[in-house]
C-alpha cells in the first residue's frame, strides 16, 4: 500500500474529507472522497466515493455518533482507518482564518494552535469547526502530522491600500483588516494558468469563484493583488445565502428594530443572497429552472453585480489581461455566465456561444478585448500538495 495524505474541511454541518495517494515519483493520485453530512441533526449520513466516482460506502449515521463536528470527526477516522489498515503520513486542513501574518501554511503544534484560536472572533461560525479535527486528531493520534492552509493565506501579498477600510487606524492595529478569502482556490487557478494558459498566467488576471460563497480576486504576476472579500466573508459579491454589498446603516437599522446580535448573524450569512432575493433557493439551478419574477430577479442582481464587482478589479493593476470563471456556477453555468458578460459589452468583451456552451477552457470570441476562461478548482489538491511538501521538509 502507498504513502496516503488525508485532507479534512470541515464546516459546521458536514465534514469533507479526500485522500491521496503518493506514488513513486511523489505525485498525489486522487484515491476517495467522502462526507459526513447532518452533523448535529437527525439524519447524519456517510457517503464516500472512489476517484472513478463509485460508491464505496453510502449509509445512516445514529445521530448520537455525530451529535458535533469532534464526534463526526471520530466517525470518519474510525470509517478511515478501517479502510486504509493504518493511517495517513499527513492531515491537511483547510482553516479559513490564519490572521494578518500566516501567509504560507504551517506545521500545527500547541502554540500553532492556540495562535489559531486566537482568530476565532474574525472568523466565529467557520475557525471553531475547522480546528475541531485538529484537535481530535492531535488527541487520539498524536502522532500524525498535521497541516493547516489558510484561506487568507493567498491574499497576504495585497498593498496597504488594498488591505484597509477607510477606518481610523486603531481598529486596523486590533485586526479589522482586508483579509481576502477562497485563497486556495485563487493559488489553485493560479498554478494551473501556468501550466494550461502560460500566455497570460503571469499577467493581470481577474479570477472569480462563483460557488455557493462568491468573491473575486485580481491577481498579477501569479501573486493576488485585490480580492472583494473583505474582514469576513460576508463583503462584495452576492452569494447563496449572503449579501455581498451591503450600506452598515442596514445592519444599525436592524438593531434599532430589536434584532440581536445572534438574528442579525444568521440572517446575513444564511438567509439573504439569492435566497433572500428569490424567496425560493440558494441554488442557481433552482433559480435558472423557475419561472418566478423573483428569481429572475435575483439571477438578474447577481449577473450585475457581479459584473460590477471582477471588472471593478481591474482598478487595482490598472487593466485586465484575463478573465477567468471557477467554482460550482462559475465552471457549470453558461447562462450565468453569459448574463456577466452581457454587462461588459462596453469593454468590448465578448462571449462565443458555442465554446461558453463546451465550458471552455476559452469561451471568448477571437476579437473579445479580453480572452474569456473557465478553469475547474481544485482546493482539495493543493492542500494536499502543501501537506506533503512540509511533512517530506520534515
Ligand atoms: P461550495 O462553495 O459549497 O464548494 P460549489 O463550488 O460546489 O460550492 O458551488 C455550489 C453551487 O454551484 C450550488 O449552490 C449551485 O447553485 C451551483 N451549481 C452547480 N452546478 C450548477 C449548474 N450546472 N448550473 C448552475 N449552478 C450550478
């Protein structure tokens, strides 16, 4: 049997999980990919799959064995190491905060650790259960390497300018910053331009992740330079069930009518966007589906802002080289795609019909101003590549 690295996001509800194979050459060959679902509800269920896609195992957990992302974390690893008749060399883990200084991925030890915490109060509904399996892990299985990468990670080489609020500057000394997320994904797109698109990849290019999280980062010279997320992956871009853009005077106003701090929390990350706007779903194939005025609305919404936003981008390096699609709706939705671009006629940007249909990887006619791109994500992959990297440095 290979050298395996493990790779774990864990979100509040679900924990995802892939492994890899290391071969001879030290390449990573995807082998399984996996999910621990309705965590803390009722019907928790594991499904696991093999790289052709076929089901490995598909069944109910009992709600009392993941009750929280530690037990499921348990229900994996025991699921894991029946499976594999030992353990991975190495765990990597997405964690989305690694504050204003981690911009590479690090080793975990205890003061790591306890350093990582310390960003729970930027990041509270996402850094607690990313560090949950680090913690179970380093528990049962102390032993086994353990590597965090960071979601801010990426954006640490914007400018001064880039990482501000026009805030006066105690609250920037505290941490209020610019931090910039869907990192992995950006270096990701970034590593892959330079194999698949070597013309343009060292240029200024603008990259939007459109999943059921949204953002947009420019980003020059393989290195990000502006991103439209912002303190917390609440600001730019409309998303599944976030606002995006939104006047802070409607959050004062919210308070004003009652709401506490908990209601405002939940309503902003998880019923507004396109759920909100629609009043039907957070998924744009429900959306591109209906017939209903409010999910034209918001598909419409969506489109324009969103077009707004990656052009609005190009400010920070002075031009635009490449425009790049990725993410969930970015990889799969022509017509979303296609409603962007309607917006950017003025910039003599021009989609082809037929290759935006084929998904690309150019879906930009010959003469558009600037070529067009659609390039898959792969996060998973480069959390593993960095896992194996430090643990073979070790
Ligand atoms: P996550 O951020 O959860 O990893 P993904 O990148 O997988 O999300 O994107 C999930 C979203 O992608 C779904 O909410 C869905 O709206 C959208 N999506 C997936 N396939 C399509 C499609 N064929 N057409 C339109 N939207 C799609």
């Amino acid at each position: 049997m290979s050298d395996t690295i493990l790779v774990i996001n864990a979100g509040s509800s679900s924990i995802k999980f892939y492994l890899y194979d290391i071969d001879d050459k030290h390449e990573l060959a995807p082998r399984l990919g996996g999910q621990l679902e309705g965590i803390g509800t009722t019907h928790p269920r594991l499904r696991v799959r093999d790289a052709a896609g076929e089901t490995l195992v598909e069944r109910d957990i009992a709600p009392s064995h993941a009750p929280d992302v530690p037990n499921a974390q348990e229900v994996v690893g025991t699921w894991l190491s029946g499976h594999l008749g030992g353990a991975p060399l190495a765990v990597g883990h997405r964690v989305v905060h690694g504050g204003p200084d981690l911009s590479e991925p690090v080793l975990i030890d205890d003061d790591i650790l306890a350093r990582l915490e310390t960003f729970t109060p930027l990041a509270p509904l996402h850094q607690p259960n990313n560090l949950a399996p680090i913690r179970v892990i380093r528990e049962r299985r102390p032993w086994i390497p353990q590597v965090a990468c960071f979601d801010t990670a990426f954006h640490r080489s914007h400018s001064d300018v880039a990482d501000r609020y026009a805030l006066p500057e105690r609250l920037y000394l505290v941490g209020v910053r610019r931090y910039g997320f869907h990192g992995l994904s950006y270096e990701y797109i970034a590593q892959r331009l330079k194999q698949t698109l070597p013309d343009i990849a060292m240029g200024k290019i603008v990259v939007a992740h459109l999943g059921s999280g949204v953002s947009a980062c420019v980003m020059h010279q393989g290195k990000s330079v502006d991103s439209t997320m912002g303190f917390t992956a609440l600001e730019g871009l409309p998303m599944g069930t976030r606002p995006g853009r939104l006047d802070p005077g409607v959050v004062l106003w919210m308070m004003e009518q009652g709401m506490s701090h908990d209601e405002i929390e939940h309503m902003l990350y998880h019923d507004c966007g396109m759920k909100g706007l629609s009043g039907i779903s957070n998924d744009m194939r429900e959306l591109l589906a209906s017939n209903a005025p409010s999910a034209k609305l918001a598909l419409k919404y969506f489109a324009w802002r969103v077009a707004e936003g990656m052009v609005g981008l190009g400010c920070a390096t002075n031009g635009i080289d490449g425009i790049v699609f990725t993410a969930g709706v970015g990889e799969n939705s022509a017509e979303i795609r296609q409603a962007i671009s309607e917006h950017w006629g003025w910039l003599g940007i021009k989609l082809d019909p037929e290759r935006n249909a084929r998904h690309g990887p150019r879906i930009s006619t010959d003469d558009s101003r600037i070529g067009v791109y659609v390039v898959r994500t792969n996060e998973e992959l480069v959390i593993a590549q960095h896992t194996l990297a430090l643990v073979r440095q070790r």
